[in-house]
C-alpha cells in the first residue's frame, strides 16, 4: 500500500515541482483556501495558542496574523515540493545566508557544530548552505511513516552532501564521524515540545512555562561541539535570508541548560518581531500546565 501511494503522488508532486515559481504559489494560493477557508486544518489550535502568547492583541490583529501565517504555512509546503527539481543557483538565489563565513570560521578551528533553529520562517532550503562549507552536512528528523517518501526526503538532501539522520541514530552516527575525523555541521529543530517523561528542564517561552528539549545542548558537550542559531527572515514570497549567531564555540564552559535558555531567548526574539512566520499549528504549549 505504501508504494501505491507513493507511485500514485509522486508524479503529481513532480508536476507542480516543475512549475514556474509564479504559477507554483498560485497553487499555494488555492491549498491556503482549502487548508484555511474550506478545511480550517488546526484553526482552533492556531487561536489558542496565539491567544495564550499575545493576550494584549486584539482580535483583529489575531486574525490577521492567522491569515498571513497560513499564507505562508502553504508556501512551505509548495516549496517543499520544489525542493525536487529546483536548482542550485535557483536555491542559492532565494536562500541567502548574511554571514556564512562564522561558520567557516569555526570549520576552521577544527571543530563540528550543533546548529539550532526553530520552526521559524522556513527550513526547507537550509542544507544549500552546503555549498558554501566543507563540513558534513547532517539533521535530525522524524522518519516518515512511508518508507518510499523517506527515502525520496533523503535523496532530495544528499544532493548537497546533506543527509537526514533519525533522533534514535543521531548520537552513535556523531561519535563514529568524530572518531573518524569528520567535521559536521548538525541541525537540530529545538523548539518542539519533549514528551512529559523526558523533560529534564523546564523554562519560560512567550511568557509560558513550559518543558524543552535539552538533547542538542547535551549533544553539544558531550562531543565538544560548538553551538550556532540560525535565525531566519521571510523578505518576500520565495526569498528567505539567514543570520548566524554564535551561541558559544566552548560547551563545557556553560551551566546544564544554559545554551537551551539563551537558545529560547533567540526564538523568542524572531517570534516577537514577526509572529506571523512561526508554526502556530503545533501544540507547543500542550504540556504548560503539567510541572
């Protein structure tokens, strides 16, 4: 059943892959009437949670940030989709990186990096930058129940030597890569909420309290990694630009949970300059009233 699906979607993704980026976002146009208008795919979740973080805004201001993100929840997915047959320069052009040369920088100290980011902006064009750096380009992900779409997902990032690696073989992928040398530049999603059993810190995000994902900062000393936030701005449709910031090149220099609190405080930032951009749909704030 998995391969049927798969042989049944893929051409049709193919098609709209191949689209002019100009009839591909008047696609995007027609599924944000069908996710937002027709199904309200997560409006509830999306009001509660925008209601939770910003009390003082009124309704209507609520409303329009909904809109917009939606708007853009629907450009990722076509750009998603795009990711199968778009170009380098194309990708290069509509991703641009501010100061990519930090992270050369620190592949030049001879060190790996842990790169955090939040579901912010978009993330789907982020392994270009593999075409700027030496470094191993790996991230962590989910797999995907169809094993057909997992291995498309794969095939789409080795194109730039950047590989998907799941979170059960992400720990015992790096110690191997370290021990042969490799550097490597990691991305980690960070933002997401950890399951009640495995939430070993709890901090305030948009003012709520809630537990956090400390994996990629535990990651970071255990294998002397440095610590990088990539923050992202939308400055127009299709067009995205990127910004490094250094979080610490040094670890074990830091208190247990430190760099996941100043993590935190870089997400906050980007949100709090333009909430419309972040991935209002997931329930991030489910657990904030379980400590």
């Amino acid at each position: 059943m998995q391969f049927l699906i798969y042989i049944l979607l893929y051409p049709f993704l193919w098609i709209i892959s191949m689209l002019p980026f100009r009839l591909l976002y008047l696609f995007s146009d027609f599924l944000y009437i069908l996710i937002y208008r027709i199904f309200g795919y997560r409006k509830k979740v999306v009001a509660s949670n925008l209601k939770l973080v910003f009390p003082e805004k009124s309704d209507a201001e609520i409303k329009r940030i909904t809109k917009v993100f939606y708007h853009h929840l629907c450009d990722m997915m076509v750009e998603a989709i795009k990711s199968l047959t778009i170009s380098k320069a194309e990708m290069k052009k509509r991703f641009k990186f501010t100061n990519v040369e930090l992270i050369q920088d620190i592949e030049n100290q001879n060190k790996s990096i842990i790169l955090m980011c939040a579901h912010y902006g978009s993330w789907e064009w982020i392994f270009i930058l593999q075409t700027y750096i030496k470094s191993r380009g790996n991230a962590v992900y989910k797999q995907l129940a169809n094993r057909h779409f997992d291995k498309l997902a794969k095939r789409i990032r080795a194109r730039y030597n950047s590989y998907l690696i799941t979170t059960k073989d992400i720990i015992p992928t790096l110690i191997e890569q370290k021990k042969q040398g490799i550097l490597s530049v990691n991305g980690f999603v960070s933002d997401q909420s950890p399951k009640l059993d495995k939430a070993y810190h709890w901090n305030t995000f948009m003012g709520i309290n809630v537990p956090v994902h400390t994996g990629a900062e535990m990651l970071a000393k255990k294998l002397d990694m440095a610590v990088v936030f990539f923050g992202v701005k939308k400055i127009k449709r299709g067009y995205y630009e990127t910004t490094f910031k250094t979080i610490t090149v040094n670890p074990k220099e830091f208190k247990d949970y430190e760099i996941t609190d100043i993590f935190l405080k870089l997400v906050e930032a980007q949100i709090y300059e333009a909430p419309e951009y972040y991935l209002w749909t997931h329930k991030r704030w489910k657990h904030k009233d379980k400590k």
